[in-house]
C-alpha cells in the first residue's frame, strides 16, 4: 500500500476557525502598528510646524528692525545729504545684529 500525502481541499470547522483567528489577530497587530507610525508622523509634523513658526517669527522681528534701520538711513539721508556711510552703516548694523545673534 502506498501512503499518498496530498492536500484534498476538504477542511474541518476548527481549521476554519483558526485561520480567522490568525488573519484578525495579524490584522490586529498590522493596524496597531500603522496607528503608532502615524502617530509618531504626526508628532514629528507637529514639532517641525513649530519650528516654522519660531522661523517666521524670527523673520518678522528682523524686518521690522530691517524697516527701522531703513528708516533711520533715509531720514539722515534727508537731513545731511546721501554719503556712503549712511549705506556702510546699514550694512554694519545689519552685521552686528547676525553676529550678535549667532552666539545665543
């Protein structure tokens, strides 16, 4: 007698059953960890929104001291004539405040 070990497709209801438990217990485990991916994307979104608000933020303080320095130029501009230390002094206060910034 020859013993012939073949699939015959016919399955039993325990059988059945426990291949639903493996695919929700696998789903279950694959959602969860896709909840903490995105989770952990979020947070990482979140943190990096934050930082471009500190940004503009920055920007927005600079050019208001960009706009005042300005101002000052053309106002000594009007009152003593164009001379080029007007613009050299812009350009010194614009690089004192970017060192000055550097160290903090």
């Amino acid at each position: 007698m020859v013993a012939v070990l073949a699939y015959n497709g016919g399955t039993t209801a325990m059988n059945d059953f426990l291949k639903m438990d493996i695919f929700f217990i696998v789903t279950t485990l694959v959602v969860i960890m896709l909840g903490i991916a995105f989770t952990l994307v979020l947070f990482r979104v979140w943190r990096i929104l934050g930082h471009v608000e500190d940004i503009s933020r920055d920007i927005r303080d600079e050019s208001a001291l960009l706009r005042n320095d300005v101002a000052q130029m053309r106002a000594r501009i009007k009152t003593e004539g164009f001379k080029f230390a007007h613009i050299m002094s812009l350009f010194s206060s614009r690089v004192a405040r970017f060192w000055g910034k550097k160290g903090k």
